[in-house]
C-alpha cells in the first residue's frame, strides 16, 4: 500500500466517531425511509427518499474519503455511466469509447445516445491517444480494459483531452481507489460499478460517480433526483459495511493474483495471459508508473470453448459468475457474454480464498485439461 492510501485506509472506519454522542450505535444505522419530518423552510434537511437518504450520505462520505472529491451514489455501475452521459451531453455532441471495454457501455450509446443526436466513436484501450480528441465533448476510458486487460496512459490521455476541449471519464472498477487514482492523474470524472470489489460480497448491485468540479458533482447529481435513478438505503448500508472491510479484501486479492499470474505463465495448457503485474506484460512499465497495486483480474486462453469451460466448472474454488471482485474466486468463458475474444478466452477474477490452496486447485484443474490432451494423442 502506498504512504498515501495508508492514512485513507486506517481512517475509513472512523469516519463516524466525531459525530457520535454517548450511547449512539458505532456500526452505521439502516434508515429505511420515504419522508422525513420536515415542518417549515426545510433546506439542508432530508425531506423525502428521491432527494436523498442518511444512509446514502454516509456511503457517499465513505467513497469521497476514498477518492479525495465528492461522490453520487447509483443503483449501479450503469446507472452511474448513464447518468455522467445524459447529465453532461446533449444534441449534437461527440463522445469516444473504448472499442474493448465493457460492452454495455457502448450499448448504451448505440440504443440511448445515437437516437438524441449524440454521436460517438471507438477506440482501442491501447492506442486511445492516437488521432486525439478534437471534436470530442467526453472521452471515456476503462483502463485495464475488461476483459483484455489493456493500459492507456491516464495522464496523457487527460493533458491531451482537456488542451482540445474534452472531458475525461475514467471506469475505475477493476481497480478501486486502493489500485488506481485516476482523479490525481488528471481525470475530470471517475465512475465505478461498486457492485464488484468495493462491495465485495456479491450481494448487491451499486455505483458512484466522484468529481473534484463542483459543477459536475451539481449536475449528476440533479440528474439522478430528476430522472430517479436512486440507490437503495439497504443497499447503501450494504455498501458501506463492505468498504470497511475493502482495503484487506483487495490487498489479499492482488497479492494472490500476482502469484497465480506468475504460475500460470508456466503452464502447458495456457497461452495469451495477460496480467499488468507480470514483467513480460505489455503494458506492465506503464501499469507500474501509474497503478498502486496491479488488480485481481487476470486473463488468459485455453486451446476450446470445450477446454475453457472445462476448466472453469472442474475447479473446487472456482465460481462460474458473471461478474467479480466478490471473496470468492470466479471465472467467466468471455465469448459467450458478445467479447471479441477467442472461444477458449477465460477472465479469471482471484478471490480472498488462502492462495496456495487456490492455486492447487486451479492447477489441478488446468492439469486435467493436459492430461486430456496427451490422452487424445
């Protein structure tokens, strides 16, 4: 961890303790609720559950601890990417997209933005500054990419961005405050599907926007009480109690990954891994200079759709799911979610399990796939 995350790290569990009187419960209280009391000129109170929540507040002041700036909390990781898009743009405006990142991103686009007049390109992950930006209102990265794990440089993505008028947004989910900062490189706007490591139990489905402009933060928020687009106070509260427990979950997580990385480049039955933590990795110089730590996701190829899914479902600790960050580790074949991946292309997603026994398990695994292959020869 570096100097800097340490003092966010060892503070974000005693956020609340300046304001707690004698007696007041010091885990966060679950406000469940619709209106609130508010007799007379009510401004700066909570008046009803669209405007905003207790709960919220505190999962927003968590996460703007986290990322230095202020947050919006959303339903969802898409929620929040919509809300960055409509709350921002308009008719006759261009934006650009990774041609690799998450898919439904650049669904949205298609279906939602196109029809109002809103125009957009797409660009790989690796080469997001050739061309540059003019003409361009919003660029939108997703670095590492998912699910290839590609790099573009936060930084010069930001400094060129803004010298030709555009806005920088960043999809930090992969690597969380804890990971990567792109709000100190330069990024006007971070948005997170929070649903993965910053909750890290699999058990609900959130977002956040985080903004240093003020201008912007007024904006997305306005839209999210207009439009509606409002997180649950229970899952807020869900949220929260597993930022608590985020920097110990994604420190083990990294580390774990790191090793397994490093295992996998060895064997027989992979091919194509890719890990920014890696030496070998192509964007392993550029990962070390601008992440903190280099995730959990690895990537990698297997010799079939046959073999990949083999692999993933004969593994003990392995969960075939869709999504990742969770205390367990998944695996996911990503052709069949509509990547443009190879049919044995495997994200694996490392969990919290102790990393020796996951390995033994991945390898045990990876090993019946071999002897499969000698068997057929």
């Amino acid at each position: 961890m570096s100097e800097t995350a340490k003092p966010r790290a060892a503070t974000l569990a005693h956020l609340r303790s300046g304001d707690l009187a004698k007696g007041d419960p010091i885990p966060l209280p679950l406000t469940m609720a619709s209106i609130f009391h508010s007799p007379g000129d009510a401004t700066g109170f909570d008046q009803y559950g669209r405007f905003s929540n207790p709960t919220w507040h505190a999962v927003e002041h968590a996460l703007g601890h986290l990322e230095d700036a202020q947050c919006v909390a959303f339903p969802s990781g898409m929620a929040a990417i919509s809300a960055t898009f409509f709350a921002l743009v308009k008719s006759g405006d261009r934006i650009l997209l990774p041609s690799d990142g998450y898919h439904t991103t650049r669904a949205l686009a298609e279906r939602f933005l196109k029809p109002l007049g809103i125009a957009y390109d797409v660009r790989p992950t690796s080469s997001m500054l050739d061309g540059g930006f003019a003409g361009y209102r919003l660029v939108f990265v997703e670095t590492p990419s998912n699910p290839r794990l590609d790099i573009c440089d936060i930084a010069a993505v930001a400094k060129t961005a803004h010298e030709q008028g555009a806005l920088l947004i960043v999809d930090n989910t992969t690597m969380t405050p804890f990971g990567q900062r792109p709000l100190d490189l330069g990024a006007d706007i971070v948005v997170s599907a929070d649903t993965k490591a910053i909750n890290g139990h699999s058990d609900v489905l959130f977002g956040h926007v985080a903004s240093r402009d003020p201008d912007i933060i007024a904006k997305v928020r306005d839209w999210r009480e207009t439009a509606g687009g409002i997180p649950g106070p229970f899952e807020a509260w869900l949220v929260h109690r597993g930022l608590e427990t985020l920097e110990v979950r994604y420190d083990r997580m990294c580390s774990s990954a790191e090793t397994i990385a490093r295992r996998l480049k060895g064997h027989r039955a992979v091919s194509g891994l890719r890990f920014p933590g890696l030496e070998s990795d192509p964007s392993h110089n550029l990962a070390r200079a601008q992440m903190e730590r280099f995730g959990f996701l690895i990537s990698f190829e297997l010799a079939s759709e046959e073999k990949a899914e083999d692999f993933i479902n004969n593994c003990a600790l392995i969960e075939s799911a869709t999504s990742f960050g969770g205390v367990h580790t998944s695996a996911e074949r990503r052709s069949k979610r509509g990547d443009a991946v190879p049919p044995g292309f495997v994200r694996l997603a490392v969990g919290c399990e102790p990393v020796e026994e996951l390995w033994q398990a991945i390898e045990a695994s990876l090993d019946g796939l071999a002897a499969e292959r000698l068997g057929a020869l």
